[in-house]
C-alpha cells in the first residue's frame, strides 16, 4: 500500500508546487490523478519514486518512508517502482527487446549492468512480456520505427520487467490516438486487477480516469481539491477543479 | 509602406551588400598582392601536373617505401583519432551540462579546454612538440591527438547536450545507477554522430598528417617535400596518388558504414 | 477488447536474437578502432626513447610559451600586420571559394542539374579534396611562381570542393516537389533557382560559408608557416624554427587564439540560429 503523508514541495519560496497533499493508494487498485496543468501533478508522480526530492513529508510504500532512505537503498527500492511517461522515454535505437530488457539492469551488479549481461531466463522473462503487450513481430525492431501505442507498450513491458509493486503513470496516453488510449489503459486496468499492482495514473481526461479508475484526486495550485471514487465526482466538482 | 517602398528597400540592402563584400574583397586583395588573372591561369596548375606529376618506370622502385609510409600515415591518422575520441567521451560525459554535472566551473573548464585545444593551429603543436619529442612518429601522432582531443570533446559534448535526459531518468526510475544508465541509454543513442565524428576526424587526420610530415621531417609528408625539393616531380606524383586512392576510399568506406547506421 | 493483448497467452519460442546491420557495423567499426588504436600507440612509440624526460621539456616550453609570452625579435605592429594578412588570405579565397562552391554546388544537386552533371562535379570535387591543401599551394607555387596568388589559388580549390559538397547536400534536402511545382507552372530553371531555392536556403548556405572562413583561416596559418606564403603563420615559423623564442611563439598563439575565439562566437550563434 502506498501511503503519502502531508507532501509539500516548493520551486519558489512563495508558490508551492505541492501543499499538504495526502494520498492512499490500495493493492490491486488505479488511482488516477487529474487537475489541470501546473495543478502539480507531475511533481507528485515524480515525488512518489523520489526522481523529484528536496521534498517535505512522508512518502509510504509498505511502510517504507522512501525519503528517509539513503542513496543505495532508494536505488534498490525504486526497482519495486515501474514508470512509465508521456513521451515513451525509450532508446529509439536500440530494439524493443533490448529496451524491455532495460527494465532488469537496476537488479544487476554495476559491471553486468555496464555490458548489458543479461540471463536467458531474463531473454525469455522479456519475450514473453513483449509477447503479452501484442509486439512478438516488433521484438527485434528499432524502437524508432514504432507507432506512439507501440511504444507505449514497450514502456509498460520495460516497468514490468522489473516485478514492480507500483506503477507511476505520467500522461501516459495524452500523446496517443482515442484506440491506442483505450489499449493503454485497458492494459493497466489488468495489471491492476490480474497482477495486483497499485497504480497512479496522470491524466487530463476526466473521462477516461471516471471509466477507467478506482479513485479520483484532484489537484489545482498544489491542493488537494477532491478525493473519492468517480460516482462521487459530480459535474459541479469538475468545473470548480478545473476553474 | 507600399510595396513598391519594400522591394525598392530591398534591392537597395541587397546591392549595398553585394558591393560591400566586392570592395572589402578588392581592398584585401590589393592588400594580399593577390592577381585576379591568376584565377585564369588554373587550367596551368592541372597541365603541370599532368606533365610532371606522372609516375615513370623508374619511380615505381620507390612504391614500397611510398605505400609504407602511407600505411604509417593511416596507422597514426586513426590511433590519435581513437586515443583521442576515448578520453574525448569521458570528457563530454562529465562536463555536459544535461547529465547532473552540478558544478559549472568543471562544465566550464573542460569547455575552455577544448576549445583551447583545438585552436591552436596544428602547426604551432607540431613546431613546439618538436623541440622536445624530436624528429619522429610520437611528434606527429601528438599533434594530431591535441586537436583531435580539443575537437571530438567539443563535439561530443554538443551531441550530448542534444540529448533528452527524460530517457536516462527512466532508467534511473528503474533503480539503475547513473553509470548503468548511461551505458545503457545515452550510448546507444548517441552511437551513430560519434562514429560519423570520428570518421570525419580520421579523414581530416590523414591530410593533417601529410602537412604535420612536412614541418616535422617525418612520413609521408616528408616524402613528398623530399621528392617535391629535388625535383623528382614523378615520385612526387606517386605520393600524391597514394593520398588520392587513400582518402577517397576512406571517404566511401564512411560512407558506407553511416548507411548501415541508419 | 483488443485480441493481440492476452496476458495468459503462453510464450511462443523465439530463435536466439538475431544481431542487425547496426550493431554488426558499430562493433566492427569499436573493434577495428580499438585494435589500430593500441597498435598505434605500440608502434609510434621509437625505441630507448626518455618518454619522461620529453614530455618535462615539452610542459616547461608551455610554460615559456603561455606565462611569459613576448613579441621576441618583432613588434606587435609587425605581428598585428601578419594577422591581418592571414584574415584578408582567408577572406578572399571565401568569396572566392563561395562564389565558385555555390556554381558547382548546383552543378553537383542532384535534384537540379542532371544526372551525368553531377556524378561528374562529384567526382572532380572528391579528388580536389583529397588532396590536402598544403599540396594544392606547393604545386601552384612552382606552376604559377611562389607568392600570394599561388597561396590564393591553391586555398581557393580546396574551399570550392568543400562547399560545393556541402552546398550540394543542403540543396538536395529540397523536397523534389517544390521543384517540380515549380517547374510545372512553368518556370525556366534560372528563375527557379533565384526565387525559390536560394532564398530559402540562404541563411544555411551563408552559415556554411562562415563555417569555411574559420577553416581557411587556419589553413592561412598552415599556408603561411609551410609554404612561406607570409601572414601569422610565417612568423609563427620563424620564431620557433629559426629563433627558437618561445616566448614569441606564445605571443604569437595568443594572437591567433584572440581571432579565433571571436569566430567561434559569432559562428556558435550562426549555427544555433541556422543549421540545427
């Protein structure tokens, strides 16, 4: 279970980014996070997994708090964190394959890791992934040549190679065609229900987080403005959150 | 403003410019001593060449010695270039700016270093390397690695500065160290313009290496002086040839291998 | 539901990864580097040769060089004077280079001129460049009698074959349609190349030709120091050739840098502004 407690956080000293926002996220659940942009939602993804520090309060996963760890232990517990991001963030030159594998060099030593040493379980483990994501035929293709919904699943095989607990989602689909968004997400909707993950999702589609999520919080100037399941979020809400 | 005002201030800039350019290049060649009826004159360049420079029976003794050297000279062009594109990564890797270097003086001197480098002329390395390499190969080879250093680190780091650190954050997210990732994602993606830059330095090098062999007495360059001086003007060719043949199939070898890259 | 995406599907067996052109090409070219590289290295070191000793000589002349640098035997008018020299080499054979680069520039696009003409510039210009520049002067120095026009030609012909070359690749990333729009309103190719093509490739092609002048100012250096075609480069061999006066080399360098840093920094703009 994810728990965030009281996160703040301030580029400025008078403007925060971030003021006070609690957040529970349960096993086997999406939550999806909506408000509108520079409501601060990209910062508190990015707090979740610590790529964003500097940061006031507590950020929970199992009990752990993620900022008490040191650098190492941060390290080792950001491979139970799957991310995945607007833009892809894949290495267009590599293949699929290769990015997939990309997902288990944070469990390697740093020399394996250098030379990119990888298991022929870790071959298979990743071929399957690719497999499940409907990209058997794209294994061995550069991963420039693929279309936004491709890559978008080799990003998610990428976070599930790494056996994460968590999967922090940022836009993942504001770059993608109405089908391919509807694909994403139905994928991450399994993997909350059949794998059991807990997921956090970005979005700025009020639609598609009410269809697609178990819980809704709602951002605007770093506040927290709602927080309940979609039925709860009545149209009034909505034009508030994003006035 | 009318457009008749509009193309009439254009034409105006445009001759203003034009006649600009033609009085500063007649004061500077007035300056030079430079005739412009020597530009006419060319076509004696090719006929000399094509008089003189023709390899006869007897320089064909010398092809061993010839090919030797041109051998050295592409041994050397590329060992500076490789020697030099290595320690050039590191370089760029530490001093850019977009892979968490926070401290701006390192970005900075390593900038003002390369810079430096590859700045000062080629031949003010090779005279000064000189004194206290003397008359050999390592004089040669040390001049070329100065500038290839000064010149692959600062474009190494302006590839790496165009690259999109979203890429090697989400590497990071995945708990994989800083060195990991950038092994894994940033060398990847900036394979193709460092090979395309070190192909372009070994090119450049080969004809370097020739003028660096003039003013040091050593390789090819020196060959060719040594023919050129005692009017052996065949062998002289014969010198010139090899270059040829050399440089044009480097010039289609990289070629071929950007091809295959992309 | 999208079919493709069945989490229970059972693995299908994959033969072992097939290494593409790309990686073959890139750990070939890595392995060729580095294997001539530590060969190199081995072979130009001479033997019994002090490497210590060499390298405390050559840090103490830098020392000379870069903190105590002095005008030695010259003036700073007489080096000044040089410096001039070296930019006006470098400036004319430019305009030259550029005007004459931009002629064969086309003659070489293959999208403009046709085919037999630009395999042929292409060639010519591919030998011109091979051949280095140091050699163009000193064989026009012997065909044209040794001074500035031997320089300015010699210079001249390796800047025409390396515009034109760069010129011609700009030209080619013309989309053939605009051509052929333009073409079909039927327009003669003179005008086509006036209105259409050099107006929008203007500002790239100019930054291409200051790209040069950095290059031919630094083969004025050479030019000047191997060929005694006078300028910068001829002092800068002087002082260390025949004086063996550090100090003046350093001033010397000093000098050249000074120049180079401020095209450098005009050019780093250009390029930002024009050609990424």
């Amino acid at each position: 279970m994810l728990t965030v407690t009281a996160l703040s956080k301030r580029y400025t000293p008078d403007k925060p980014s971030l003021e006070a926002v609690d957040l529970q996220a349960d096993v086997g659940t999406i939550t999806a996070v909506i408000g509108p942009s520079g409501a601060g939602k990209t910062t508190l993804l990015r707090s979740l997994n610590q790529l964003l520090k500097d940061d006031e309060g507590q950020v929970c996963l199992d009990d752990v708090d993620l900022r008490q760890l040191s650098k190492r232990d941060l390290q080792k517990a950001r491979r139970n964190i799957g991310m995945i991001f607007q833009n892809y963030n894949l290495i267009d030159a590599l293949t699929v394959l290769e990015n997939v594998l990309h997902g288990c060099l944070g469990a390697k030593s740093t020399l394996a890791g250098m030379f990119a040493h990888y298991t022929a379980e870790e071959k298979q483990e990743a071929l399957k992934l690719i497999d499940e994501m409907g990209l058997s035929d794209f294994a061995y293709t550069a991963c420039k040549h693929l279309s936004g919904g491709q890559k978008q699943r080799v990003g998610i095989a990428r976070a599930l190679m790494q056996h994460p607990k968590m999967m922090l989602c940022d836009e993942p689909i504001a770059s993608l065609d109405p089908k391919s968004a509807q694909m994403v997400m139905t994928i991450l909707r399994r993997l909350a229900d059949d794998k059991g993950l807990i997921v956090v999702v970005n979005l700025h589609q009020v639609d598609i987080a009410t269809e697609f999520a178990d819980h809704i919080v709602a951002l605007n100037h770093g506040r927290k403005v709602f927080d309940g399941v979609p039925a709860d979020l009545q149209a009034a809400q909505i034009q508030a959150i994003y006035a | 403003m009318t457009p008749q005002t509009f193309f009439r201030r254009k034409q105006r800039l445009m001759l203003l410019t034009l006649s600009g350019l033609l009085v500063s290049y007649a004061v500077a060649s007035i300056a030079l001593g430079f005739q412009q009826g020597a530009l006419l004159q060319v076509q004696t360049g090719f006929l000399w060449m094509a008089q003189n420079f023709l390899p006869t029976a007897a320089t064909f003794k010398l092809l061993p010695a010839v090919l030797f050297q041109l051998w050295r000279a592409f041994i050397i062009a590329t060992a500076a270039a490789g020697v030099a594109g290595l320690l050039s990564l590191l370089l760029a890797v530490i001093g850019a700016k977009n892979l968490g270097q926070r401290h701006v003086t390192v970005s900075f001197l390593i900038r003002g270093f390369a810079s430096v480098l590859r700045n000062i002329p080629i031949i003010a390395w090779a005279l000064i390397l000189l004194f206290s390499f003397k008359q050999n190969e390592l004089t040669g080879f040390l001049a070329l690695w100065f500038m290839n250093l000064g010149f692959l680190t600062r474009a190494f780091l302006e590839t790496i500065e165009d690259f999109d650190t979203g890429k090697l954050e989400a590497l990071i997210a995945t708990g994989t160290s800083r060195p990991v990732a950038i092994m894994q994602g940033l060398l990847p993606e900036i394979a193709t313009p460092t090979v395309e830059w070190l192909l372009y330095m070994i090119e450049n090098n080969v004809r370097d290496a020739t003028l660096v062999g003039l003013l040091t007495g050593t390789g090819i360059g020196f060959l060719f002086d040594l023919y050129f001086k005692s009017i052996n003007y065949p062998a002289a060719g014969l010198v010139v040839a090899v270059l040829i043949v050399l440089v044009i199939s480097l010039e289609l070898l990289s070629t071929h291998i950007q091809r295959s890259l992309t | 539901m999208i079919e493709s995406v069945s989490m229970s599907q059972t693995p299908t067996q994959k033969a072992p990864r097939p290494v593409n052109r790309r990686t073959r090409t890139l750990r070939a070219f890595v392995t060729g580097l580095a294997v001539i590289s530590i060969y190199g290295l081995i072979s130009v070191l001479p033997k019994h040769f002090d490497l210590w000793t060499a390298t405390k000589v050559f840090g103490a002349n830098l020392q000379l060089m870069f903190f105590s640098p002095n005008v030695g035997n010259d003036s700073h008018l007489l080096l000044m004077q040089a410096l001039f020299a070296s930019i006006e080499l470098a400036f004319v054979t430019t305009v030259l280079g550029a005007g004459i680069g931009l002629v064969c520039g086309l003659a070489a696009a293959e999208n403009i001129a046709p085919r037999w003409l630009s395999l042929t510039t292409k060639s010519v210009m591919a030998f011109v460049r091979a051949i280095p520049t140091i050699l163009w002067v000193l064989i026009y120095s012997v065909a044209l009698g040794l001074g500035p026009n031997a320089a300015v030609v010699g210079l001249t012909f390796h800047s025409v074959a390396y515009l034109a070359k760069v010129f011609a690749n700009t030209i080619e990333e013309i989309p053939a349609q605009t051509i052929e729009a333009l073409r079909a309103g039927g327009c003669g190719l003179l005008p086509v190349l006036c209105q259409a093509v050099l107006p929008s490739l203007a500002s790239r092609l100019l930054s291409w030709t200051f790209i040069r002048f950095e290059i031919n100012f630094a083969n004025a250096v050479v030019v000047g120091a191997a060929a005694g075609a006078g300028g910068i480069g001829y002092q800068l061999f002087v002082a260390s050739n025949f004086y063996f006066n550090f100090h003046e080399v350093g001033m010397i360098v000093y000098y050249i840098l000074a120049f180079v840093f401020v095209l450098e920094a005009i050019s780093t703009k250009l390029r930002h502004k024009f050609i990424d």
